[in-house]
C-alpha cells in the first residue's frame, strides 16, 4: 500500500495565478528569452531520466524512492512548469522564471507533489508500458513534438498562441482560455509524475480546468 505524506487524497497539486497586466508582444520573443532555460533543462532532463530508472530498482527493492531523489526529479518538474507557464505552456505570466529547482512559492506557478513513504513493487514493474499508455497518448495529443520550454505542435501550444494573439489586440488574456489551458497542462503533470514513478496513484481521465487545483479550492471553501 502506497503511504504519502502530505496530501494524501491529492498528490500531484498544479496552482497559478494570471498575472495582469501582460505585455502584447512580448510573448513575440520569449522563444528568445528562455533559451538559457532550454539550454539548463535538456541537461536536468536528461539527469531526471536517469535517477528515474535508479528510483525504478530501489523502489523494487525497498519499496521506497529515496528522498533526495525525489526531491531533484521534483524540482525538475517545477523548474519545467515555470519556464512552460512564462513561455509557450501558458503565457500567463511575464515574471522570467528563476533557474532553480525550489518550489520558489512566489513565483505564480506552482507544483507540489506528496512524498510517498512506501511505494508499491508491482505497480513500478508496469507503470512504464501498461498503465500509463492511455494517458500517454492523450497527453501526446495534447503537446505535439516535445521540447524544451514546454512541447510543440500538439493543442496547448495552439491554445496559448491565440492566447497571444488576442492578448495582442485586446490586452486581455481570455479567462476560460486560461482555465482550459491550466487544464490541459495540470493533466500532463499528474502524467508527468506518474511516469516519473512518484506516486501510485493513478491520474484521473479529467480536465480540472482553472488555475486553482479543484483539492485546494474544496478546502478553502
């Protein structure tokens, strides 16, 4: 049985905040801007893939993903969903993402994910290529080509460019296309880290759209 600690019924939490206001052309260039990120990132992922596969046999073997594992494999993610939220992920903030692998909680895009005490052996032996082929797929659908700043070519690139595009003639950034768009990049996350072998819990086939996680609104309400 998988035990988490910290918010067990919810273990992956994406939250962001629509910064306002946004520049109209900016967004123009930011392909620009986070090449330094893309530079960082390919190197981060590239070590993400391999702690990956040491997690892999030591949670066969001890039922457990070591903590400082997790906690780089983490902060990998993090460092990706800002520099995806500030580029062509999202374009929902112009705060240029700081290169760090910290939960960095000022800055206004966010992702938590519970450590798991103990983490089941069966399930790590088909996470990888049973379980999470569906989602996969789906999430294929979604990103397109994958690169660094975010992916390409798939639905939330085309989303976040008429974002830009509006943003560009009106100043304003859509508030259901920002919902839909959070949407769309909380379920890569929850993927994300299911494929990354860091929770067992698997992630639903659901669009929670908004920049809030649906787990966080239910407890402020």
């Amino acid at each position: 049985m998988t035990t988490l600690v910290g918010f067990p019924d919810h273990p992956v939490r994406v939250n962001a905040e629509l910064d306002a206001p946004l520049s109209r052309w900016l967004w123009l260039v930011k392909w620009i801007l986070v090449i330094p990120h893309y530079v960082v990132l390919f190197l981060l992922w590239i070590a993400f893939a391999v702690v990956s596969v040491i997690a892999f046999f030591a949670i066969l073997f001890t039922e457990r993903y070591p903590r400082a594992l997790f906690d780089f494999n983490l902060g990998v993610l993090r460092w990706s969903w800002r520099v995806a939220y500030y580029s062509y992920g999202a374009l929902a903030t112009d705060r240029y993402p700081p290169f760090s692998l910290r939960a960095e909680p000022d800055y206004p895009a966010r992702l938590d994910i519970a450590y798991p005490e103990r983490l089941s052996r069966g399930l790590v032996l088909v996470k990888w290529w049973l379980l999470a082929v569906p989602h996969l797929i789906v999430v294929g659908f979604f990103l397109g080509g994958y690169h660094l700043g975010w992916w390409s070519g798939g639905l939330v690139a085309l989303l976040t460019v008429i974002a830009g595009m509006t943003m560009a003639f009106t100043e304003k950034y859509p508030k259901d296309l920002f919902d839909l768009i959070l949407g769309l990049n909380r379920w890569v996350l929850r993927v994300a880290a299911y494929v990354g072998l860091m929770t067992d819990s698997y992630p639903p086939f659901r669009l929670d759209m908004g920049g809030t996680e649906p787990a966080d609104a239910e407890e402020l309400s």
